[in-house]
C-alpha cells in the first residue's frame, strides 16, 4: 500500500481529481440560474452526510469530491445567482473565479515581498488603483484583509495610534490604562461591525457619544458634539437597512478644522464614489482619515477581500507593527506592515483581476446597475401597493406593512419558501421589515420581474 506522501506525489501528477473538481464546478455554475435561492429542506437534510466520527484512514480523494458535489452543492446558498437579496452579499464575476482558482494553486503567503514577489507587487498597483478610483490623495495606503469588520478594527487602531503619539503616549507600551481618553462619535444606527471594532478595542460601547439620527438613518447636523483632536468620529457610507450616507462633507470640515480623526465605514456604500450617477453620495469622502470596504459586496470579488485605506501610514504601521529576529523587511510593500496577520493569503489578486477586468466605465457600469435593478425592484412594488420606507439611494429597499409583524414575517416566509427569491428581515424603527439587498451583477431585470410577482403572490395567499 502506497503512503501518504506517495498518494499525493501520484494525485499531483496525474491531475485527475482536479479534472473531477472542475467538471463538478462547471455543472454547478451551468445550474446556477436554476437553482433555488435557498437549498431546499431535502437538501439541507442530506447535510447529514457529513456529520461522522473522525475515521482512522483516509478515503479516496475522488470520493470525498464526490461527497461535496452530491450534498454540498445542493445545500448551497446561490449567491452567485441573480434572485438571492436576503444580506449585503455580492455574486463574483467570473474572472475574479478563475484568479482565485489560480492563485489558490499558487497558494501564496503576502506577509512579506521575500514571500511572495508577485503578491507584493500586485498589491501595489491595485493600491494605486483604488486610489484613482477614489479619487484619493497619493499619500493613502491600502490593506488588504478578510473584510470591512477587520478593515474598521484596523482603521480605528490607526487613528488610536495617532491621537495617542499627539499626547507624547506610547500606546503600545503603556496600552490605555493611565493614557489620555480618547472620544467615539457615531450615529445611532451604527452598524454592528463599528461597535464591536469599539469594544475589541477596549474603548467600550457606553463610552460611545451617540448622534441621532433621521427618518433614514443619516446622522443629524444639529445634533451633533463639538469635537476636538481626542476624537474619533464614525460615519456611514450606505446604511445597511435604508442605504442612506451620512452629511460626510460637512462633518469631515468639522472635523478637520479641529484635528479631529474621521472613519468612514462604506462596506458596499464606498463604491458609490466609483459611479458617475452616484458619485455626490460621498462628497467630501477624501477628507476623511480612514476608510473600510469590501471588494465582496457591490464589487463581486470572492470573499475573504476587504480594505482598509488609510490617509496615514505612518500610524497604521505603528498600531499593526510586527517583530521577529527572522523577518526579513524589503524596499518593496510587504504587506504584514498593513494587517495584524503576519500570514495572509493573496486576496488582493482577485481584487486586481477585477479592476482589471472591469476598467473604470466597468467598475461605474456594475456600481449603477445596481442601483437600476434596485430602482426597478422599489417601482414594481410601490405599482402592487406595497408599501416602501426608505429613499433608495443606493442598492437597498425596505418593505413594511401596516399589520403587526407576524403578518410580516408570514409573507417572508412565504417568499423564502417558493424558490423565486430569498429576502430576510431587519427591524427599522420598531418594527420588522423586510430588507431587499441588491448585490450581485448577475440579477437581471427579469429576476426582478420574479421576485416581485413572489410579493405579490405571498400577499395574495395571506389575503386568501
């Protein structure tokens, strides 16, 4: 009997199991337009399959492959269709697809440049590029991390690292206890991913100076605190249940006349700034300090790729700064400088590949279109007399209903159940709702026609 080493070294040169993966693939990709949003409840029955004692020997490769395409692929959520709404969850375009198949095979380690020359290079220019995208200063660096919750927790380590140097404090040394306070300001529909960046941080969620906020979740002008340059102001670039933008333009000149450190947290709201129809929604971004979004939302990369850009390096390598007798630091980007992994894989590439692919006028066409399909989505079921709560400026659009919210999360259920599309639910102002996301390039107008005819049919048969 071969050993295991021997097994490999055969299963590497003969290729037939990574035939048998991309045969599975492909069959899963030519189904995906067919496939019900949600699996189904046989499908998420059969998951059973996996559930098992670890066995003493291995089983054949081309069986445990087997097992995945037979019970895994049914059990998937089809994101990469065009009728799943139910999270801020993007589709991947297909070259961002076939890069990341690439580069898993490649599997490289981007901590540093003497890893991995290509990542580190690639890194590079996909930094520059998102900074004409932005339309941002030359100084903003970027990171390249697991998505915007990390991206948030690294900008705010930077803007603590920054206020604390300003008071002749070494935070790294001394950490908070006996350093000057350091004050939060945000709006009060915050998005989970801001507090919790707050409390891992040890700045502590009662700490947080709450600004109220409008009919739509914007941060309200006339409620809002003198700052100073102890403080860190927190603002919103797409709210996750209306979509809406914070006032950024006025409050970053308020902050900046002040020293103040401003983060914007844009997770699929930032690339808003990619669109020339949608551009005014973040004007004034530039001149804020920090900024976190995610490539796996409005910009259909694969996920695990989220970004932190960060107007001051010097302190965002300060707060992330990593130490080892046997790291070998080069002239080039070495990209642990810029994360709290000293290992990391090489996510950036399937970010490249998609600006590459996309261009600018793709980039601005992919970011409007959502919002069109959304535009669409809203206008079909205000004509069916639903009843829609918010302004959609972006890609997202609330359903309420006069009824309590068992009759709402009825019609959800009702929807989820029929195959036609998947929405969930948030609670807006007290009451349940349902929240619609569109994420994905790959929804098209007749998977609107769809999923609204589903409303209309949950309604009907709750009518009934």
């Amino acid at each position: 009997m071969p050993s295991i080493i021997e097994k490999m070294q055969s299963e590497l040169a003969l290729k037939e199991i990574f035939e048998q993966a991309t045969e599975y693939a492909f069959k899963y990709i030519n189904n995906i337009g067919d496939q019900d949003p949600f699996p189904s409840p046989k499908a998420i029955a059969q998951l059973s399959h996996f559930k098992e004692s670890l066995p003493t020997e291995g089983i054949e490769s081309t069986e445990i492959l087997e097992l995945l395409h037979t019970y895994g692929s049914p059990a998937t959520t089809a994101q990469t269709g065009g009728r799943y709404f139910g999270f801020v969850t993007g589709g991947a375009i297909p070259v961002a697809l076939a890069s990341k198949w690439l580069t898993d095979v490649w599997d490289q380690n981007s901590g540093l440049y003497l890893m991995s020359p290509v990542a580190s290079t690639i890194e590079a220019v996909t930094e520059t590029w998102l900074r004409e995208i932005f339309d941002l200063n030359q100084s903003v660096v970027a990171s390249f991390l697991s998505g915007t919750s990390m991206a948030i927790v690294c900008g705010l380590a930077a803007a603590r690292y920054r206020i604390f140097k300003r008071a002749n404090w070494n935070f790294n040394r001394k950490g908070h206890i006996g350093g000057p306070a350091i004050r939060i300001v945000a709006g009060d529909t915050a998005h989970g991913a801001v507090i919790k960046a707050v409390s891992l941080l040890g700045f502590g969620i009662d700490n947080i100076e709450w600004v109220d906020t409008d009919d739509q979740g914007r941060l309200m002008l006339d409620q809002f605190p003198k700052l100073d340059d102890t403080t860190i102001v927190l603002l919103q670039a797409g709210n996750v249940n209306t979509g809406s933008f914070d006032p950024i333009q006025e409050v970053c000149k308020r902050a900046n006349e002040v020293g103040a450190w401003v983060h914007i947290d844009g997770a699929f709201g930032l690339w808003a700034a990619a669109s020339s129809n949608l551009k005014h929604l973040t004007r004034g971004m530039e001149k804020a300090q920090s900024w976190s979004v995610d490539g796996h939302k409005t910009l259909n990369t694969p996920y695990d790729n989220g970004i932190l850009l960060c107007a001051d390096k010097e302190a965002l390598h300060g707060a992330l700064q990593s130490s080892g007798s046997y790291l070998a630091y080069s002239n080039q980007r070495d990209g642990m400088l810029y994360t709290p992994e000293m290992s990391k894989r090489a996510r950036a590439i399937e970010l490249w590949a998609t600006l590459k692919s996309l261009g600018k006028q793709g980039v601005d066409e992919l970011v409007t279109g959502l919002h069109m399909r959304a535009m669409q989505f809203a206008e079909q079921l205000r004509a069916s007399n639903f009843q829609i709560l918010n302004e959609v400026v972006f890609n997202q659009i609330l359903v309420g209903f006069e009824h309590n919210d068992n009759y709402t999360q009825k019609i959800v259920e009702h929807i989820q159940l029929s195959g036609d599309c998947w929405v969930g639910t948030s609670t807006w102002q007290g009451k349940l709702v349902i929240r619609i996301s569109i994420c994905s390039w790959a929804t098209t107008s007749d998977d609107v026609n769809r999923s609204v005819a589903a409303f209309v049919n949950a309604r009907d048969s709750l009518t009934a």
